[in-house]
C-alpha cells in the first residue's frame, strides 16, 4: 500500500503524517517510525528498479517517482 499510494500521485510530497492516515488509518497506534521503517523495506525491494524510487524530501517526507528513460 506504501509504494501503491506513492506512485499513485508521482511527484507528490506526502508527509509522514499523511501515510500514517492513509495507510494504517488515523485511529492507528503506529508512529512515524513505522513509515521510515517501511519506505526503508520497499527501497530495498526496488534496488535494482530503475522504473520506480522513493525520495527522501529532506524535513518533508517522501515523494515516489516513476523515472522515464
């Protein structure tokens, strides 16, 4: 649902806050700590992509992108 709700807004500045809602629901006991964990787990999967990646927004949050040849 992570890399699904990034890449579904390319570009898109989400801040942690916001995955947190969206993606385990606001009523949720995870922390921001879940989402850094989690974006740390799919940037291991998409290592040897170079369609996809999630960037990091320094003091935002983070972004997905689809990178285009």
């Amino acid at each position: 649902m992570l890399l699904f709700t990034l890449l579904s807004y390319p570009n898109k500045i989400f801040t942690q806050a916001q995955l947190l809602d969206q993606i385990w629901g606001i009523d949720s006991a995870s922390t921001e700590d879940t989402v850094k964990t989690h974006v740390s787990k799919v940037r291991k999967l998409l290592k040897d992509s170079n369609d996809v990646k999630i960037t990091t927004i320094r003091g935002l949050s983070y972004k997905g992108e689809i990178c285009h040849d």
